[in-house]
C-alpha cells in the first residue's frame, strides 16, 4: 500500500504551523451564541432538534482520553435527557491533537451524514485505546480493520484518507477554533456561549442547562 503522506506527523505540524501564520489573531473577546453558529470551512452535521433553543459545540479529538471519558460518560447521559427529548442540538468540531485524531475525523466525514458521523466517532472513542497502541504495531491497518465495524471497505478508507481538502478544512477549523474562540484544550464546550472546559459530570450541564430555561 502507498504511504499515505500527508498526515504524518511532520505534515500536520507544518499544516498547523502555516495556518496560523495565514490566520491574524482576533480579540479574543468572550464570542456570542451567532458567532459560534455559523458554520466554517466544513459544515457542521448536528444531531438532535434543529430547533432547540440550546446549542451545544463540544470541540474534541478522537485521540484525546479525556474526550473518550466524556463520551463513554456524561455523554450517554446528557444525549438521553436533552438530546433525544429536543431540548439540545449538539455538534462535535474537529480539534485533531495529532495526525492520528486527524485521520479519525476525516474517516468519520467521509460520507458527510451526521448519524453516520456520530456513530464512527462514538466507535473511534469507545475503541480508542485499542487503535492508539503503539503494542497493535501498524496504526493505519489496526484503523482500517476497526472502522469495517461501520462498513467502510478498505478501499473508502484509503480513499477517505487522501482528501486533501478535507484535511486542510479540518486544520483551518482547529486554527479558526484557537485564534477567534480561544479554544486551547479538547474537550471544550459551549452550551450557547457559555464556555465549559474538560471533562465534566453531567451535573455540571444540568447546572448551566437549567439556568437557560431548557
């Protein structure tokens, strides 16, 4: 198989390095519910009611543990009460920490559909201790093995990989998050505007959640 080139680590580093000597620094000026809404680069895939007066952003990398914690945590929690009952839309945006999390999101964007989305993501953090191994050795075969879970075949998942326009959308929404949001950690919230950094038990959105009113 052709080494896939251009997200090895020396790549991504680069990638980063180049966005954000191209993005100026903006205020980073507490941002409001509209400027957080809008979509960037990549569109953002929701799930939930599209008319939920609560929105929810959650900014996370697939390689991140405490983003696993949360997700096989507070999550199941927080998508039963408020998710499925309408009273909160969520959306989880790309903020890769290295080239692995990167190749993860772009697997999970590949057919650009949110349920489909989600559940490779919920997979990607549910297995992720099992891909990131370095005892598994090769980390590319060990990732395509476990997305065949969700009936990706080896050749979407090479084909996923090499989208370069979706890997240089990715490091501008992790550049866009850093420089405009002040986003500097994974897994970092906002419900509405309110910002709530790491992994928190679901009392912690129930406190913010109810002070809006649900």
């Amino acid at each position: 198989m052709e080494k896939l080139e251009f997200w090895t680590r020396r790549r991504f580093a680069q990638l980063l390095l180049t966005a954000a000597i191209a993005t100026p620094l903006a205020a980073r000026a507490a941002p409001g519910r509209d400027a957080l809404l809008k979509d960037d680069v990549l569109p953002d895939l929701w799930i939930g009611n599209p008319d939920a007066k609560i929105s929810i952003i959650e900014y996370a990398s697939v390689s991140c543990p405490h983003c696993a914690a949360f997700h096989l945590g507070a999550y199941k929690e927080l998508k039963e009460k408020y998710i499925d009952t309408g009273k909160v839309r969520f959306v989880l945006r790309e903020f890769p920490s290295d080239p692995l999390a990167m190749a993860g999101f772009m697997l999970a964007r590949c057919e650009n559909d949110a349920l489909k989305r989600a559940d490779m993501l919920n997979l990607l953090f549910t297995e992720q201790r099992i891909w990131l191994d370095p005892v598994n050795g090769d980390a590319v075969a060990t990732l395509s093995n476990l997305v065949r879970r969700q009936g990706m075949s080896h050749q979407q998942f090479e084909s996923c990989l090499r989208r370069q326009d979706v890997y240089e959308k990715i490091i501008h929404m992790r550049t866009h998050a850093v420089d405009v949001f002040g986003v500097d950690s994974t897994p970092t919230f906002f419900i509405n505007a309110e910002k709530l950094v790491g992994n928190h038990p679901i009392e912690a959105f129930d406190r913010v959640i109810e002070g809006m009113g649900k």
